[in-house]
C-alpha cells in the first residue's frame, strides 16, 4: 500500500509540484545568475540522492518520494519572508570574500529547521 493511497505516478506528480514550488519560492530571490542556478540545481540533486536512497537501500518507492516532497516543500516554507535578507547577505560575503555557510540569519535558520520537523514529522505520519 502507498502512502494515503495514492499511485506512484500520483506521488511523483506530487513531487514534481513540490520541486516547482522550491523553484518559485527560492530561485527569484537568489541575487546573480550564478546562485539562481545553484539554487535551481538543489531539487534536481535532491531528486538524483533520492533515487540514489531508493536503488541502494532498497526502500520503498512512494516512501522515498514522500520524503523528497516533504524536504522541498520545507525549504520553500523556511525561505518564505528571508529572501531579500538571504540575497543581501549573499552579496556581502561574495563582495568580502567570506564563505557562504554563514548567510543564513538566525531567524531564517529556525524557520527552516521548524518547517523540516514539522513535514518530516508529516511525511513519517503518512508513510
């Protein structure tokens, strides 16, 4: 049985929302080509990883897809509202030569890791 009963093909379509949702939400907000690019890349590496947890571990299909969605639709969530923030600081380290790891503000951060646990927590309720 897949998760609430949908098909795979509903689970990927699914998927594939969520990944169009990351897209809206994040690439426009990134502030050179360069970054909305990188940024643009991070469903398609999530979804080759995915593939990559569903061939190696030998997991169900529909449960890892579940998981993909939740981790998409979670970033979107924890961006909403920092994104002009996030690309000012982008910028800042870029000009000062800094590493990125740091761009995130502490708001932006709890956003984030509270949109995680909670699809997380919704992904492991459904599957």
């Amino acid at each position: 049985m897949t998760p609430l009963g949908l098909s795979v093909a509903s689970w990927l379509w699914i998927a594939v929302l969520a990944a169009g949702v990351f897209w809206a939400v994040a690439v426009p907000g990134m502030p050179t080509r360069e970054y909305r690019i990188r940024t643009a890349l991070a469903p398609v590496v999530g979804a080759l990883t995915a593939y990559a947890y569903y061939r190696v571990g030998h997991h169900d299909q529909a449960k890892v897809i579940v998981f993909y969605t939740s981790a998409m639709l979670a970033f979107a969530v924890g961006m909403v509202g920092h994104r002009r923030e996030l690309a000012r600081r982008l910028m800042e380290a870029k000009r000062e030569g800094e590493p990125e790891d740091a761009t995130w503000s502490v708001a932006m951060t709890a956003q984030v890791l509270v949109s995680l646990v909670v699809f997380c927590v919704a992904a492991f309720m459904i599957v």
